[in-house]
C-alpha cells in the first residue's frame, strides 16, 4: 500500500474474546488493532496466493 492509499472504513463485528486477543496481539507487536488486522489480512492474502 502507498501512503497516498485512499482506505474505505466498514464495520467489523466478532466475539469478544477473539477481540480482546487482537488487541493484547496488536499491543504486543507496537501495532494499532486496525494495524494489526490489516497486517494479517494482508498475509493472509499473500499466502494464499491472492496477493503478489
């Protein structure tokens, strides 16, 4: 992604233990949680092939 990347806000619903689990991940990796899911999203993509 550019620094100039327009990004699209949408709402996330999930369980609040997996939520509270993002958030000790995001804050043990010094990410913000919308960070850290958009980090393992873009893994994720790139793993399974969907991504270059």
């Amino acid at each position: 992604m550019t620094e100039k990347e327009d990004k699209k806000a949408f709402v996330l619903r999930m369980n609040p233990a997996t939520l509270k689990e993002l958030e000790k991940w995001s804050a043990d990796e010094f990410r913000s949680l919308n960070g850290q899911i958009e980090f393992l999203l873009q893994k994720a993509l790139k793993e399974a092939g969907r991504k270059k």
